[in-house]
C-alpha cells in the first residue's frame, strides 16, 4: 500500500480524492486544502469540497494561508509518504516538499498540456472557442504546470457546455485516468513526454476586468465568453448603464448591419442585440445589479426601458 499526500481544493478535486481513499491500493495520510472561506450572502465560513471528503473520512487535514515555509509544510515533509498528488490546489509547491516523497509527485492538470497552463485552464479553453480539452498528468516542477506529461486524454466541448459542466465532465476523466496511471508510474512502467515548450499558451486567473462581455466580438464568442465564466464567476454588460450579469445567451442565424451593443428586435419575450461580424445575440437570462436572475420576459415585464431597435443600450 502506498502512502499519498493529496493536495486540492475545489469541486474538480473532490471525485478524485474519492477514488484514492476507495483504493486499497492506497493511503491518503493527509489532505492539504485551502483555508475555509466565507461564502455567500450570509458569509458563512464553509470548507473546500475536498475537506468535506477528508473530514468524511477522518483523513488529517492541513490549511495553510501559505504552504511554503509553513509549519505544515515541515510536518508534510516529516512523513515521507510516496507520492504527492495535487487536482487544482491552487498554490505553488516548494520544491523541498515535492522532492521528500519516495516516488513521485503528480499533478492532474485540466488541459491538454502544454496548453493553458495556469489557475483557469478550463474557462480559457471555453472562453476561446476550442472544440476540445483534456486532462494531463504530469510529473511536478518548480516552474508553473511545466512537467513531463506521464498520460493525456481528450473529452468534446458540446456548444452548450459551461465551466459548470465541463468541470464535472474533466473531474471524472482526470480521476479515472489518474487511478489507471498510478500504478504504471509505480510499477516503472511509463515513459514521461516533455511538454513542447513552442506550442504553451497560459491560462490565468480570471480577473475582475474580463468578466465584461466584448460585444465587438462575434455572436459565437460573445456566447462562449457567457459560457466560460458561468456558473462562476459569471460575465457582465452595462445594460442601459446598468451592471447586469448574463447568465445565458443564444446566438442566432440572422444577421445585422447594426452596431455592436445595438437593439436588433425586441418583443414581449425577447431582446436580441448586435455583436461583431454582423452577428446577433438573445439575451435569455440575466440578473441585474441586487436582483436575482430571471428569464428575459421577466426582466422585459419589470423594466422601465423601452428598448427601441437601433438603441445602444450594451457599450
């Protein structure tokens, strides 16, 4: 039985510390996750979905705000456990940690590397348009997602697909890979692939500022930017001057000679707007500044704006 220190922190992380804890082929000796967070209206402080599964299990659990030079880090190294592996834990690890373990210390990364390394691998892949992402399994190195890869494999995007779902999707491919590809790496029996350093893109941390929707871009991007940051942390226009999140947008066949940002049609249960390359959006769900969100009828019953065809009301 091998001992594994398991380090990650959301959703995506969650089924695949299941699986090892059900394996008796191993032994998870401790689980490293990020500090519990307020969350919500009410600000309640809640743990990280993979301390809910340690806390289950009655695994030891470690919290550190900072992980490098932490007491915790020092106790992690006293174990000397085989292998570390990490699902998207969301900190850097010092390479005197990475390098106490007996075998190796393995990240399930949710791209196809070497592409979107980084925090948000999957609203980027979204986000651009790809047909396609994965997960990779790679050895950890000091610089950000850069180990050789030891195993990949490829899931579709549907185009109704969100960050939502595709975490749920990639959460089980990285956990099913994962527990085929462990016992290979202990046996000696896989070759690790270098990453093609020509061919890495990056995929950071969605900030504030990209959450607003560019309505310049065309219908298909407009849509898959909507896609991307929902259900977290959800995109953004100025409707009429107002903060109003989209929750869901449909692109539509037609075509326009207005502007980006313009009304194209309004009805009692409709709003289609102008984006770039003559394309037209529906706005189907949205969610202005203090209100919950609500189908476009909803929101077109309740509003004091006329929406007339030709006004700019998203800039």
């Amino acid at each position: 039985m091998k001992s594994i220190i398991f380090m990650g922190t959301p959703q995506f992380a969650a089924p695949i510390l299941k699986s090892l804890i059900q394996n008796e082929d191993y032994q998870v000796v401790a689980v490293v996750t990020q500090p519990d967070r307020r969350t919500g209206r009410k600000h309640k402080l809640t743990m990280s979905p993979v301390k809910e599964v340690a806390v289950a299990n009655h695994i030891p659990v470690f919290q550190p705000e900072k992980i490098s030079g932490s007491q915790e880090m020092a106790t992690l190294i006293e174990m000397h456990a085989d292998l570390i592996v990490t699902a998207a834990f969301g900190q850097f690890l010092p390479m005197k940690l990475i390098n106490s373990v007996n075998l190796a210390a393995v990240n399930v990364h949710a791209s196809l590397l070497p592409k979107y390394r980084g925090g948000a691998p999957v609203h980027y892949a979204i986000m651009n348009g790809e047909s396609e992402t994965g997960v990779t399994i790679i050895y950890m190195v000091k610089k950000m997602d850069a180990g050789e890869m030891l195993a990949q494999r490829k899931i579709k995007i549907q185009p109704t697909d969100d960050v939502g779902s595709m975490f749920e999707k990639l959460s089980i491919l990285g956990r099913n890979l994962l527990i085929e590809t462990l016992p290979k790496l202990i046996a000696g029996e896989i070759t690790s692939v270098p990453q093609d350093e020509s061919q890495v893109t990056f995929a950071p941390n969605i900030k504030p500022e990209e959450e607003q929707v560019d309505f310049t871009k065309s219908a298909a991007l407009v849509d898959a930017k909507v896609r991307a940051l929902r259900p977290f942390p959800v995109s953004y226009v100025l409707l009429n001057g107002v903060r109003t999140k989209l929750w869901q947008v449909t692109p539509q066949s037609q075509k326009t000679d207005l502007h980006p940002g313009q009304v194209v049609e309004k009805t009692k249960h409709s709003l289609l707007i102008a984006t770039g390359n003559h394309g037209v959006v529906s706005l189907d769900r949205v969610q202005p500044a203090g209100k919950p969100q609500m189908a476009i009828t909803d929101y077109l019953n309740g509003s004091q704006e006329a929406f007339y065809e030709g006004e700019q009301v998203i800039k």
